[in-house]
C-alpha cells in the first residue's frame, strides 16, 4: 500500500492518471511532427490523414492499454471545468494568431521598431502562439509537462528560425523529441502497471 | 490519578477522530474516491496498490456505513464495479480531514 498520504497529492496523483499512460505526450509530438512532415507531401489527402494520425495514440490507446492497468475514473465537474478552459485557450489563441497574421502581414512597412522587428522575425508568432498554447493547457489541467514541452516548442522555433531552418524543421525535431519522451514514457507505464485482472471485488 | 486525567485530556482531541477513517487503508480509498466523481474497482485497486481482498473488505466495511455506494454495471459485457462517495461519505471525510488539520495545527508549548 503507498505510505503516502498527503490528501493534496492524492488528489493531483489521481487527477494526473489521465497523462500518466505518456499517451497525451505522444499526441502532442505527434501533433508538431506531423505539422512537421506536412510540408513534404505532395499529396493533400495524405497529408490529411497524417495530420489526423495522433489522435489514435489516445483514443484507441487508452481502450488498448491503459483501460485495462488502471481502470477507469470519472473526473466530474472539475474535469469538465479544465476542459472548457482548454478550448477557451485553443479558440483564443487560434483567433490570436489569425489577427497576429493580418495585423503584421498585411500592415506593411511600418516606423514602430516592435511591429517592424516582429515583421522581420516572423517565427515570434508561431513560438509564442503554440508554446503559450500548450504551456497553458499544462497550466489548467496540472500537468508540468504540457508546459515544459510548450517552452521546449517556442525555443526549438527560434532557435531554428534564427540558424536558418525553416519552421517545419523545428516542429519535425521538437515533435519528434516531445513524442520519444512520450514513447518512453509510455513504455515505463506498460511495465509499472500490469494488466489488472477483468473479474471485479466487493 | 492527576497523571490519568493529563493523559485523557491529552488524547480527547484525538479520540474525536472519525476511527472508520481513521484506518489508512480506508483514508487512502476515501481520498481517491474524494477526487473523483466515481471510479471502478481497479481503479482504486491500481492507485492505494491494496489487494483485491483488502480493497474488497474495506469497501464493504465503508458500503455499509454509508459512506460509499457501490454499483455493478457492464460495459461491452465486461463488469464494472462503480464506487462513489456518498454526500455522507464526503461530508465525513472533509470533517475528518478538518479535524486533524485543526488538531496538528494547535500550536505547542
């Protein structure tokens, strides 16, 4: 039995089961990566079907394996409360970045030294959009990872910008570092929680 | 005698402690079953780590006194056992759960 009682702990620990499985980190490398790989296919349907890919790793994965190791809980109201934070923060950023793009594409050349640095360095946009994104989600659900992987994002776009590779380059390396780390730590719960048997108690 | 009394004193705010609670095990489920809405049986059996039996008998132990409510449901024509807390059950434990915080909070000589 874990000696480990402290009530706030518990209550983070079962809260997090739901990112403990790794399958929600490979969702969101699998995200970037494919955002990544997008832009090296001619094919459009193809690349739909890439861009759709991540979504198997927690819905069916979920069903797979990690129904069966930890079983299943109901989070309630407070689940349903980050969740709605969660698409706030996705709508708002979404339509953020779309205005982003207009105001700084579209306004031309401009004397304010802000506007006109963001203008040359473009790449802002996208690092602090998706970064601030995920680091938020991370924010509202509990989860330090999600925030982690959202600086881990925003400094692999400048850093890449800034030595000269395009934005797909970036999302393809940190997608596909955020989903090893996910990988790994997938593998790490498969071998911690074993199947747990399908006849029930009480 | 005068030593007897200092020791009753002593442990009075203690005594007060809900003692169902009061059991780890049982504290261990009712603080899982608290941060959740509902949870099935493995579950709780693969976040406390109890055994089957255990979990089993502590369970019945809190059904009965009302604490939880245990309810048996198929999903895909598999079994689930679905436990939740009971209003009673969650005013107990947050009761409980004030008390020891009153009690280690009260300041020592």
């Amino acid at each position: 039995m874990n000696s480990d009682l402290n009530l706030q702990s518990i209550e983070r620990k079962a809260q997090n089961t739901t990112f403990i499985d790794g399958l929600w980190d490979m969702y969101v490398g699998g995200v970037f990566l494919s955002m990544g790989l997008y832009s090296l296919l001619d094919n459009d349907v193809w690349a739909g079907v890439l861009m759709m890919l991540p979504l198997v790793f927690p819905f069916f994965g979920k069903k797979i394996f990690t129904s069966k190791r930890l079983g299943y809980a109901n989070f309630g109201e407070k689940r349903i409360v980050q969740k709605r934070k969660a698409m706030l923060i996705l709508s708002v950023s979404f339509i953020l970045g779309i205005i982003a793009s207009i105001f700084f594409f579209y306004t031309g050349t401009s004397n304010n030294p802000v506007v006109e640095f963001v203008q040359q360095h473009f790449y802002i946009v996208p690092a602090i959009v998706w970064g601030g994104v995920l680091a938020l989600t991370g924010v509202v659900f509990k989860y330090n990872r999600f925030i982690i992987f959202g600086v881990f994002i925003a400094v692999a776009i400048i850093l890449f910008q800034h030595y000269g590779y395009p934005l797909s380059a970036s999302t393809r390396a940190a997608g596909g570092a955020i989903m090893t780390m996910g990988l790994i730590r997938f593998i790490g719960f498969l071998n911690k929680y074993p199947p747990l048997p399908v006849e029930e108690g009480v | 005698m005068g030593n007897k009394k200092q020791e009753t004193d002593n442990t009075k705010p203690i005594d007060s402690f809900n003692r169902t609670i009061h059991e780890p095990a049982r504290l261990l489920i009712l603080a899982y079953l608290h941060a959740v809405e509902s949870a099935d049986f493995l579950f709780l059996m693969s976040q406390t780590g109890l055994t089957k039996g255990n979990l089993s008998s502590h369970l019945t132990r809190l059904e009965t006194i009302g604490y939880v409510e245990i309810s048996k449901e198929f999903v895909k024509k598999i079994p689930r056992t679905l436990l939740r807390l009971t209003e009673t059950g969650r005013i107990e434990f947050r009761a409980y759960r004030d008390r020891i915080q009153q009690v280690l909070n009260t300041p020592q000589d």
